[in-house]
C-alpha cells in the first residue's frame, strides 16, 4: 500500500496504480522517438523510464512544430536543504530548456511549508529559500531565460491571478484532490491557487497563449489534475506535465517512499562532506546482497531492491557501465560493500563541483530574480 499527496509519500509506490490513480498517461516508445527526434537525444531519465507519464506532451510538441514555443514551470516548496531526490525534476528540466531552447519558471512557494508544518516559521522558509536557490543555479540553468518567482516577493504580480483561480475552485475540490479536512487551516485550503499561477503567468504578462510543460515528481500532480480544469476558464492553454519517480530513501523502498529533506537517514544533501556521505551510504543504505561473502559469491545480489544501484540509476548517466554494474552484482563477482563504494565515488564527485558551483552562485540571485 502507498500514500501518496503533494505532502505526504509512503509505502512502496506502484507507479503504474499511481498513474491510473491520478489519470497520467504512460510515456510510449512512439512519444520517446518524437523527443528523440526534436531533441537529438534521449536524457537518461527517459530511457530508464525515471519520467514516466505525462499529460499532453503531444500537444507540447504538435505546438513546438508550429513555432509556439512552450515555456518550462517547475519549483521547489522551502522546508529544508536540498537533497538529491529534489534535483531529479530540476536536472531534467535543464535538459529541456537546453536542448528546446525555452525559459523556464521557477516558483519557490514559500508559503507553502509554513501553512503545511506547524515547526516552520515564516524566516525559516525565507532562509531555506535562499539556500534552496544556490542549487537551482549550480546545476547550471541560463540566467537570461530562467525566471524565479517567490511567492511572498512576487505576491503583487501572482496574487490577482491566483484569486481568479480561487474564485473557480471548490472546497470540497481541494478536499477531495488533496485530503484536506475541516480542520485544515484556511491558508492550505487556498494555497493550491498559487500553484497554479505560474503555469499562465507568461501568457498573462506577453498577452498571447503560451503553452506550458511541467517537469514534476508525481506527488505534485493533484495541484495540476485541479488547475488544468480552471486555467482553460480563464482563457488560456490547460498546462501540460511529464512527472519522475522518486528517489528512493536510503532505507529501502518500501520503508519510506522517497527520501525526506526532514529525516537525515534517508537522505543525501547537497551540502553533505564527502565523508558524510560515505558514511550515510555504508550505514544506512539497503543492501540486496547476501548475508556472508561465500552467500553472495554463490548466489549474487539482487539489484532491483539494492538502494546503492537504484541511485546509481539515477546518477550513473553510462548505460554501458550500468548494465556491467547490475550483471557482475547479479552473478556475485560484485560485494555489496563495492558497489557502495561506486556510488559513494560517484555522488562525491558531483557533489564536489556542485558545492563550488553553489558558492558562486551566491553572487548570482539577483540575476535569475524576475522582473517585469
């Protein structure tokens, strides 16, 4: 059994009960050719079937052959510091913007956590939002077309958009799509309208009908499943999506769901020392190896529950070495402890360019702020 809501994500997620759940479409080889053919190439992402559904990617691309450019949304709601599963969706929004040559914007609603978690104040989502941004801009997103939107900086432009998405959105909507209760404060009952906002901001302020793509984690998706039926209302195009899975925690994937920016043991941070990594992997991540050498040397590991390999899933982008990888652990010639010591190499060399690539981008917020 899982649970899955943009707040909340546990138990071991069945991504195709998700996907009829929520109502997303399965991303097929012939729409994986498409991209292939606009894009020149496939991130590794789709071909491991990482982003997995969609909604109306067709659409995005019939508009992108007739010249009507798409614009990117993604974001990051601040409660804490950024872990690696929350690069996943901004990683692959980066190769979209490169390879399609569009603007992205990107929200930090934050807002969001502090309505949501009774332990966060209004300053500490403002600091998380600061050192949230350092990450954005050290995966390398061009300034000159990535915009980023705060939804207490930018309230005056988003908040007059928002009520017209208010106005035509239920309670009992949000409480069906979200699990809110009468108990839930007022400011969480609102909030999705905000979400919605930048998915026809660009439209709104260019004053012509820009189609919009959405790089998300599935969790996220009941904010758009809502918004797509009002923003059509408004006089704009309905947004479209392409939704990941998680990165699992390092407990294992069926223990956690994916990994939390509030529980340390399961995740990896990108402010993490190399030695701190190398100890959360050798302490806390699940092994699919065997209880003793001669065990596994006989019998081999099981890579498909091993957490080590499904992060190197993400992070290892050489199908080649990949697939040697999963063969010598399947057979046995590969221990457990070694290929931790992969993907411990592995995480520490991105994260030792990430965290240089983070310091300089200290002088660099004001460049990606937006401004009218």
């Amino acid at each position: 059994m899982h649970k899955v809501t943009p707040w909340e994500v546990k138990g071991n997620i069945d991504y195709d009960q998700l996907m009829k759940e929520f109502g997303v479409s399965k991303i097929d080889d012939d729409l994986l050719k498409r991209i292939k053919k606009k894009a020149g190439a496939l991130h590794h992402f789709l071909r491991r079937n990482i982003f997995f559904g969609h909604r109306d990617l067709n659409f995005i691309l019939d508009e992108y052959d007739k010249g009507n450019t798409f614009f990117l949304y993604t974001g990051r709601a601040p409660s804490g510091h950024t872990h690696l599963g929350h690069l996943v969706p901004w990683m692959f929004t980066k190769w979209l913007q490169d390879k399609f040559n569009v603007e992205l914007y990107f929200q930090f609603p934050d807002e969001e956590k502090f309505l949501f978690k009774n332990n966060l104040t209004l300053e500490d989502t403002k600091k998380y939002t600061y050192e949230n941004m350092l990450d954005v801009i050290a995966l390398g997103f061009d300034p000159k077309k990535t915009h980023f939107l705060v939804d207490t900086v930018h309230a005056n432009l988003m908040y007059p958009e928002a009520l017209k998405v208010a106005k035509r959105i239920t309670f009992s909507t949000v409480k069906a799509a979200f699990g809110l209760t009468n108990e839930s404060n007022i400011g969480s009952i609102f909030y999705t309208s905000m979400q919605a906002v930048p998915a026809f901001l660009p439209s709104v302020i260019k004053k012509k009908k820009i189609p919009c793509l959405i790089p998300h984690a599935i969790d996220q998706d009941p904010h758009f499943r809502v918004s797509r039926d009002v923003i059509p209302k408004l006089g704009y195009y309905k947004p479209a999506s392409i939704q990941c899975r998680f990165l699992p925690g390092l407990a294992g994937m069926d223990k956690d769901g994916k990994m939390s920016a509030s529980e340390e043991s399961t995740a990896i941070y990108t402010i993490d020392d190399a030695q701190t990594v190398k100890h959360k992997i050798n302490k806390y991540a699940f092994s699919g190896g065997q209880a003793t050498i001669e065990e596994h040397r006989k019998k081999g590991g099981n890579p498909d529950i091993d957490i080590a390999y499904q992060w190197l899933l993400f992070f290892e982008e050489d199908d080649a070495k990949l697939h040697k990888i999963y063969a010598d652990y399947k057979s046995g010639k590969l221990l457990s402890g070694e290929l931790k010591a992969i993907l411990i190499e592995k995480l520490n060399t991105f994260l030792k360019v990430h965290q240089q690539k983070r310091k300089a981008a200290e002088k660099k917020i004001e460049k990606f702020m937006f401004h009218l």
